[in-house]
C-alpha cells in the first residue's frame, strides 16, 4: 500500500490505527480519573474527557469524530467551547447551540460505555438455559403487534424480518452459545429502536454485517464486551471500517492536505511529471514494417 513508502519518522503516525473497543477502554480511564466516577454528569467534565482523548499522540480527530457518530466540525466547536472569531451574532449563537447539542451528544455516549460495561457483565453472568425462554418471550412480544395490526407497529417490519436479520448478525458473531443470542438480540433491539422504518432497518443490518464480516477486530471487540452496542449503530461508517481501510484514508487524506498546501507553480510542476511518469502524451510506436 501507500502507507509503506512515507518516511520512518512517520511511523507512529500509521501504528494507532482507531480500534473501537480499545477507544472506549481509554474513554472509561479517561472519565475515571478526570471525574472520579464513571459518569459523566455535566458539559465541563465532558470537555475535560475530551481534551484529555485529543492530546494522545497520534490521535486524529477525524477518526474520535467518527466513533462518536459527529462531524469533525462538530467536535472542532466543542474543543473551542462554542465560540467563533465572528461578527454575525446569529452565526454565534447557532455556534453556541450547536456546541451545546454536541456536547449532550458526546455525554450520551460516555456513559452508554460505562452501562454497557454493567450490561455486557450483568450477560455474560447470567445463566444460560434461560436464553431460549428470553428469546420466545420476545418473539411473542414482537408478534402480537404485527398479527393484531395495531399501528405502533411500523408497516412491513415483522417479527419474521427481524428474525431474519438476528440470523444475518449471528453468523460473524463468535461466541459461546447463550452469550451470542443475547448479544445478537441486543444488537438487533438497538438497531430496531434507532430505525424501526423497513427501508432503514434492513440498509442497517446488512451494512453492519458486512462491517462485522469484514473487520474482525470489530466483532471480537463486540463479543468481548469492549464495543458498546449503541457504538456499533451510532458511529459513522468510517468508524467500522477494517484497519488497512483506515489507514489508506489516513495517507489519502494526508497527501490531499499537502496537495491543498502547493501553489500553482508547484501544482502545475507535480502534474508534468506525473503525467510523464505515467507515459501520457507519447508518440505511438514506429511500425515493425519500417
């Protein structure tokens, strides 16, 4: 890839490629020691976690953006507490309360990792006969709406399709049987919450699955219990990409910067000799004949 050709100062800049469920680890030290607590109660110890998750070396802010399911303009506004080097006061304020949106965002997130490490925990002890009865009882519950027509239901979605998509996570889910079903119907429960339409639930499943069947790390992660399961749903799709994807958007990313930096004579230089590199422009062959 292009990544083996940047210098070796730069190592350490391909070697912390963003793993999830290590990410959320950081997260629970992080408010641990800034907090004292798991919990993150307020915007000023949210700032204080994020601050302290931004000044790790290596660390790009595209990639916390992406976990956290935001906008790395969004996250940029947080660090800079809102404010904005502007005259226009609507500007400001839209500013101001789109920081104060992020930030109940970003705290949401916080502690949806430290309840699923009580969740993940509360799972994993929990006896495994009564797996099968949870699962009935739910697949009960999740008919009686569908058979009596009642219209909380969404139109289209049946107890049969969510089956269907239970069955599509558990294949790239490696666990012991009991702890698999409940971590594939907690998955399924958060994915049905988030998008209960038809059209969005089933483009949801199928691109997690695909996400979990080809980044392995990701679905250890999660049957492990390091994933938080509204990560998984929540985070942008850049977020579960596999590691060499990352990277190569990383270097990509990183050569269209130095790209943007270049005035026109450089440009127009850089784009001579790689058209010449390329062989474009020559004349053709002469003929054998001849």
């Amino acid at each position: 890839g292009p990544w083996l050709e940047l210098p070796r100062q730069q190592a350490w800049f391909l070697a912390a490629a963003m793993d999830i469920g290590g990410f959320a680890e950081e997260v629970l030290d992080v408010v641990a020691n800034v907090c004292g607590d798991r919990i993150v109660e307020n915007h000023d110890q949210a700032a204080r976690v994020l601050d302290a998750l931004l000044q790790v070396r290596g660390r790009n802010r595209r990639e916390v953006a992406a976990v956290l399911g935001v906008s790395l303009e969004q996250l940029e506004r947080c660090r800079s507490r809102g404010t904005e080097k502007t005259r226009d006061e609507v500007y400001a304020d839209f500013c101001q309360v789109d920081a104060i949106y992020t930030w109940n965002m970003l705290m949401q997130r916080i502690n949806q990792a430290a309840h699923w490490h009580e969740e993940f925990r509360e799972m994993h002890s929990a006896p495994g006969d009564e797996t099968e009865d949870e699962a009935a009882d739910g697949l009960e519950e999740q008919k009686s709406p569908c058979e009596s027509g009642e219209s909380s239901a969404p139109p289209g979605l049946s107890a049969a399709s969510r089956e269907r998509a239970r069955g599509l996570l558990a294949k790239h889910i490696d666990a012991p049987d009991p702890l698999k079903q409940r971590l594939v119907n907690r998955l399924e429960e958060e994915i049905f919450e988030r998008f209960p339409e038809e059209l969005s639930y089933r483009g949801t499943v199928r691109q997690l699955a695909a996400n979990l069947r080809r980044n392995t790390m990701l679905a250890a992660g999660y049957a492990l219990g390091r994933v938080p399961a509204q990560w998984m749903i929540l985070a942008d799709y850049e977020a579960l990409a596999p590691r060499s994807i990352q990277l190569q958007r990383r270097v990509l990313r990183n050569e269209c910067l130095k790209e943007v930096r270049e005035n026109d004579e450089t440009a127009q230089s850089n784009s001579t000799a790689w058209a010449a590199a390329r062989g474009e422009g020559l004349a053709p062959p002469p003929d054998n004949n001849q």
